[in-house]
C-alpha cells in the first residue's frame, strides 16, 4: 500500500514540475523580450524630454544613438532568433 501511494506520489510531482518548467520557459521567453522593449520606451521617453531644453541637445543625440542602438538589437533578435528556423538563420 505505501509502495504505491509513494507511486502516485512520485508521478503526480513528476507532473506538477513538468507543468512548472513549461511556466518558467514561457516567463523565461517574455522577459527576454520584455526587457530590451521596456529599455527602449525609457530611453525613446528621456529623449522626448530632454528635446525642450536647447542645453541638452549633447546628451539627447546621445540617447538617440542609445535607441538606434535598441531598436537594432531588437530586430537582430527577432529576425534571426525567433522569427526564422534554424537552418534558414540570418548571418549579421
């Protein structure tokens, strides 16, 4: 009887972290894409800000390189990681 309780046991946490990987590579998935969209909105913002005042022109061109530099890595990563299969990946 306790042999196949600990059975059940088994096959049922077995599942259940089965069930909690999936989760975690799907959160894993959306961070990374997240994060870089996220970086971008707060530079795009600060530049936004900073185009009023006429003695931050020095550091807005150089939060546009910042988003040019963003908006780059993002296409790189979603041309050539997620929207393509394996065999047919773009070299950059």
């Amino acid at each position: 009887m306790c042999v196949i309780a600990a059975e059940e046991k088994d096959v049922v946490c077995q599942h259940y972290a089965a069930d909690a990987m999936k989760t975690i590579a799907k959160a894993m998935m959306t961070t990374t894409w997240d994060r870089p969209v996220f970086m971008l909105n707060c530079l795009t913002y600060l530049a936004d800000t900073l185009t009023l005042y006429v003695c931050t022109a020095h550091k807005h061109a150089e939060l546009d390189g910042a988003v040019k530099t963003c908006i780059f890595g993002l296409i790189k990563g979603h041309v050539c990681e997620s929207l393509c299969h394996i065999s047919c990946r773009i070299p950059l």
